[in-house]
C-alpha cells in the first residue's frame, strides 16, 4: 500500500475516533463512528485475498447495521424527549436499542458472532487494531450512557459474554480466533462493572489493551497463526516464547501478572455490591478462558518441534521488526500488579 494511503487511513482512525471522544451530540458521535469503519476497510482488505475481502464485507455489512442502529435510537431520543445530547439519552426505547447496537458494533455477546470470522480473515496487524483502536469509541460511549441504562441488561449481557467468550474459545486451534474470545470475555468483565463502578472498567480497559497488544505482537514476530505453529516458538525464540506464555497467563488472571489486577478489583466490587451469584459465574468464566490459555502457553513451551532446525537459529540474527512497542507492552503486562494499591488510590480521587 502507498505510503500516503496509509499515512491518510491511520490519521482518519485517530480523527474519528477524537470525534467520537470530544462529542456532546450523538450526531458527531455517530461520524466519528462512521469515519473509524470507513477508514479500517482498506486496511482489512489490501492483501486483496478473499478470505480478507470476504472478512471485509462482514465487518462492514455489521458496522453498517450498528451505526444505522445508533442514528435511528438517537433521533427516536430527539423526537420523543427533544434531546440529542448523549448525556441525555433518556427514553428507555432508544436508550435499549442505543446499547445493544454499541454491543454489536464492539462483540459482545450475544452479538458477537462476526468477530472471530472477521478476525480469522486479517493479519495480526490489522487484527490487532480491530481488538483494541476500534473499541475505542463505542466503549467510550457505552462509558457514558452506563448510568442511564437498564442494569439487568448490562448484566446479563456481560454474564453471557464472559460465558461465551469462556466456551467458545475451548475447541479453537486458530490465534485469531482464540484473541476473539478472548477479547469477548474481557469485555463482558467490563460491561457488567461499568454500572457499579465506571473508573474500575476504565482501568480494567486499559489494562486489557496492554496485554492483548502484548499478545499480538509477540505472534507477529514469532509469525504463528495457530496452535500448531506455536510448537516451533521455543526453538526459534526461546526468550520471546517464554514471555509470551507469561503474557498468556496474564490474560488469563493469574497472579503475579498484571491481568489478576482487574478480575481481583471487579470480584471485590461485585461482592460489596451484594451479588454473589454473578461474581460467582464470572469466577467460573474465567476457569474456561484460563483453559484455552493454557493450552496455547503447554504449546509453546512443553512441546518441541519434530524437525531439528538445521540451519542458524533465528534468536542469533538480527530483527528487522521494531522492539519497543513490544518491549513495553509486554513490561506492562506482566509488571503492574504491585502497583495496584498506587492505582486504587487514583480511582478513589
């Protein structure tokens, strides 16, 4: 692709996803939105291979569906109350079709059955972009209308979400896939606690774009798309195969990484909140997701190629790939949990 083409694609992400951010009206909000999926769909589809072109047309026929959605719930909103401020979505009508079309637009469940074909069809660049820079906006959204909505919906879709994003992960051999699910059942962890406490699933956000982009990094390097693939990490990378398997547990909630920080918080807060049943099932959600990461981490480090390499090992030669990114992405993942009373602290003020 043209060097400018891409220049102008990337900063068109960027412009509408500050769109989305600085808007008060959901009329701007819904440009925003609009300019983000305009500007990915190249990007989704210049390898012009029709596994990518056909991944394409499922993101755009979804988005288009969603965006449709949202501009039909806010104009309901304005006919009905007279306001189109985003604060002030307020009929219970547009303020549900507001919220299920914004579920859509980032994969939740049970709206999320074009995320892991679509993911499936994309490079790890491209794929990882879709994981993290394009939720931005909806969940900014969702951030703010959180309060207004109906609490049982925002559970139950987040329940489901965590359930699905547990079981549908168990029988994939894909990496697309798999950080599909994965990415499903995070953002269930965050929608069910964006009602009780919006700073925590703002934290907890964050902190999953840290450890996903960690994650699709280090594929990008080690050049795996499946399980199978994985087996060769510890004999061509072994010091990125360790920390990549570090990063798998991360993700999955286990202490001492990073990723425990979040599902600690939220069970904590689910618990004050007198729901002990949820936090229960949240609990059990993420045993399932813990599974698959397992399985992929038991790949990578417990099993070892059938072919001896005999040629130099590619850890001995130089990377033409940038490290920095990586490099502090993968520090946050796995590093940030004993900063956790430093964080609880800022949430409070």
């Amino acid at each position: 692709m043209n060097p400018f083409i891409l220049a102008l694609l990337l900063s068109s992400l960027g412009l509408g996803t500050m769109l989305t951010f600085a808007s008060s009206h959901w009329l701007l909000a819904w440009m925003g939105l609009e300019i983000n999926t305009l500007a990915i769909i190249p990007l989704m589809a210049r390898h012009h291979h029709p596994r990518a072109v056909e991944a394409t047309t499922k993101y755009f026929l979804t988005q288009a569906t969603a965006a449709a959605t949202i501009l039909f719930a806010s104009t309901t909103n304005a006919w009905l109350v007279g306001e189109w401020d985003i604060l002030q979505l307020s009929h219970p009508l547009a303020t549900t079709a507001t919220m299920l079309a914004l579920a859509l637009k980032i994969g939740l469940a049970p709206f999320h059955f074009w995320l892991p074909e679509v993911l499936q069809g994309l490079d790890l660049t491209t794929g990882l972009i879709l994981s993290t820079w394009q939720k931005l906006g909806p969940f900014a959204l969702i951030l703010q209308m959180a309060p207004a909505s109906n609490s049982t919906l925002l559970i139950l879709i987040g329940l489901l979400s965590t359930l699905v994003g547990g079981w549908g992960g168990l029988n994939q051999t894909q990496l697309r896939k798999i950080l599909a699910y994965s990415s499903i059942a995070h953002l269930g962890w965050m929608i069910l606690i964006i009602q009780f406490a919006p700073s925590l699933a703002l934290l907890n956000f964050v902190l999953y774009l840290i450890m996903t982009s960690a994650t699709f990094l280090s594929f990008k390097t080690s050049t795996a798309t499946n399980i199978n693939m994985l087996a060769l990490s510890w004999t061509k990378t072994p010091i990125l195969a360790t920390l990549t398997t570090l990063a798998l547990l991360s993700l999955g909630g286990l202490p001492p990484f990073t990723g425990f920080m979040p599902k600690w918080l939220i069970l904590q807060e689910l618990t004050k909140q007198e729901l002990p049943l949820t936090a229960t099932l949240l609990a059990l959600s993420a045993l399932l997701s813990l599974y698959f990461y397992l399985r992929l981490c038991y790949s990578m480090t417990l099993t070892l190629s059938p072919a001896t390499l005999n040629t130099t090992s590619p850890w001995r030669l130089s990377s033409t790939q940038p490290a920095l990114p990586l490099s502090l992405t993968m520090i946050g993942t796995l590093t940030l949990l004993p900063l956790t009373p430093a964080i609880k602290a800022l949430l409070a003020l």
